[in-house]
C-alpha cells in the first residue's frame, strides 16, 4: 500500500473532521453554550425529572463557563444568535441568586465578571 493509496479512501477520522469542517462555527458555539446551559439547570434544581438535585458549585462553574464562552463568542455570533443564549444565561444567574442561601454580592455572582451584576428586576421577572 502506497501513501497514496492511504489517502484515497477516507477513514472514519478523516471523515468526521470533514463534516466538522462543514459546519458553520456560530452552530458549534451556540450547542455548546446549549450544552453548559442544559447542565447549570440540572445542577441548578430546574430539571423536570431530577427537581430534587442541586449541586451550586457544579453550577457555578456552569454558568461562569457558559458567560465567559459567550462574551469570547459574541462578536461572532452577533445579535441574533447570542441574544437568546444571553437571555437564557441571565436567567440562569437569576436562578442561581434564587436557589442559593447565602448571596454573593453584587459582581460576584457566577459569571457577573463578565455580564455585570445580575438583579431581578422591579417587576419580578427577572
């Protein structure tokens, strides 16, 4: 067998880098940010099946990798796409604020470092 030969035939490596390759980095960015954001809710007590689970501190992490991912991203992402996942990450914050017994202040919450302090607002919606 030669290199050539080696090389004509695709492998299941090769073509897996292939279809990765055809796909567009804003659908990367945005299943990961759906990944990190569907495990904070999980950890955060927000799973239907699994109400009773809270793990904060696996949450945090969640959510500080989650804000950090977007604000990297957000100039590729642009406005339509990193609206909603930015919207569903300050719902997550807010959540974490709700969830947890002893507040952190204002900034410090998870990923405040890089959205600024997160409050619900005057009317209770967040």
């Amino acid at each position: 067998m030669t290199d050539a030969d080696a090389t004509s035939e695709p492998g299941p490596l090769s073509t897996a880098s292939r279809d990765i390759a055809e796909v567009p980095a804003v659908e990367i960015i945005s299943t990961a940010a759906l990944h990190l954001m569907s495990a904070a809710a999980v950890n955060l007590g927000l799973a239907a099946d699994l109400p009773d689970h809270k793990d904060l501190d696996e949450a945090r992490s969640l959510i500080d990798s989650l804000a950090g991912l977007l604000d990297a991203a957000a100039p590729s992402l642009g406005h339509h796409h990193a609206a909603p996942l930015k919207d569903g990450l300050r719902s997550l914050q807010l959540a974490f604020r709700e969830a947890s017994s002893i507040q952190d202040e204002a900034g410090q919450g998870p990923g405040e470092k890089y959205t600024g302090a997160v409050f619900p607002t005057a009317s209770g919606r967040g």
